[in-house]
C-alpha cells in the first residue's frame, strides 16, 4: 500500500467528490498530499481523516481563479517538501444553462475555474506529472452544456499541448462520466438541475475515478497513460 512513498502531491478541488477522495487514497498509498480549495473547513477535516489514519496531508486555502494564490500554492509545496511530483487539477464548477439565457458571468466563472486553474509547469525542476480532470464533456456535448463543455475540451486540448511539448513532465487527463459530486449544485437554470437529477441516477463514485488517478500516478516514470475516460455502465453518454 505504500507505492506512492515519499511523493509530494498536490490537489486543487481537494474539500469533497473527487478531490477528496483522491487525497484519502493517494495518502493510504504512502504520498504527501497537499490539498487546495476554497473552503478550508472542510480541508481541515479531511487532513485529520488523513492522518488519523496514519497518513500525511496538509491543507492551505486556495481560489484556483486567482494567480497569485496558486503559486503560493505551488511554492508552499517547494518550500516545505523541495519538490512537486504531481499536481491533480480537479477545480471546477457547472452552471449549465441554455446558451440563449445569455448568462455570461457563469461562463466566465466557468472559464475561470475550468480552464485558467489548469496551468502550472514544472519545467524548473525538470520532473512532474500533471493531471487534469476534464468530462465526458470534452468528447460529447448536450444541451445546456456548451459552454461548459467548451471549457472541458479546452482541458483536453491544453493538457494534449503540454504532453507534446513536454519530453520530461507526464500529461494525464481524466475524464469522468456523471459522477458523485456536488458539481450539481452549481446549477442555477431550474430545468437543467432536473435533467440533471435524472442524469445522476447512474452516477459513478468519486473513489472510482481516485483509482484511475492513482493508477496513472504510479505507472513507471517512462509510461505515460495520456488518457482515461471513464463511464457509469448503464449509461449512454
């Protein structure tokens, strides 16, 4: 259980879903996890989750739509542990709506979160693993979705840029079906909170999506698993 010993890995989105359970599998498996998110409460718990379970966690307040905090983010890290071996950019909100509802600050706010929080480099340190969490979004799109699957595929596109131009980082992008997650509740168009009630019947758990990131982390340093879609079974998109 300890194959991720001594890595030092950073989560954004880290205080519920896929963030969350992501730190608590990654740190069973011997990483130091240093987690990042808004609401530094529930941070808190899941650090002492962690480490009540003999684990290693840290948490630092973190907006994923403001620069300068993501490199506090960053540096902390460095400046703590003298290295990065992985960040999981799982930061993200959906506020689906009818493109006609015109709703421009919930697509920037998309914008914001989805795409700018996805951009950190290790060049510097000559070593990393970036993982991205996309959607199924970034491969089909559906009503009330545009925009957010526009910045989904914006994920894809920017983590496949990052791996070609990159001989020594690895580039994984994960992309979850409907999955557990309280990405919902950022709905504020009343007939797509209902589709999506309907969509969610199906829903994956976030633990699953955990160990396709733990599978990809753990590969050797010359495998580089580029991506990982993944599905409910009963589900047709």
């Amino acid at each position: 259980m300890k194959n991720l010993l001594d890595k030092v890995i950073l989560i954004t989105g880290a205080s519920s879903g896929i963030g969350e359970a992501t730190a608590k599998l990654l740190a069973a498996h011997g990483a130091t996890v240093v987690l990042g998110a808004r609401r530094v409460d529930k941070l808190d718990q899941i650090v002492a989750d962690i480490q009540n379970a003999g684990g290693v966690a840290e948490a630092l307040a973190l907006d994923v739509t403001q620069r300068a905090q993501l490199q506090a983010f960053a540096d902390h890290a460095l400046n703590r542990h003298g290295r990065i071996d992985a960040i999981i950019n799982n930061a993200g909100v959906m506020p689906l709506s009818p493109l006609a509802a015109l709703r421009v600050d919930e697509w920037d706010w998309m914008i914001d979160v989805n795409i700018r929080g996805v951009l950190p480099a290790m060049r510097q340190q000559g070593f990393g693993h970036v993982v991205n969490i996309a959607s199924i979004g970034a491969h089909a799109v559906s009503p009330t979705a545009a925009v957010y699957c526009a910045t989904k595929y914006a994920v894809w596109a920017i983590s496949e840029g990052l791996r070609q131009e990159s001989s020594d980082i690895r580039v994984t992008t994960i992309s979850p079906g409907v999955t557990e997650s309280e990405l919902a509740e950022t709905i504020t168009d009343a007939a797509g909170r209902e589709e999506m009630k309907e969509f969610r019947k199906v829903a994956i758990s976030a633990s699953a999506i955990a160990r396709a990131i733990h599978f990809a982390i753990s590969q050797p340093a010359d495998v580089d698993t580029s991506e990982i879609i993944m599905r409910p079974t009963a589900s047709p998109h």
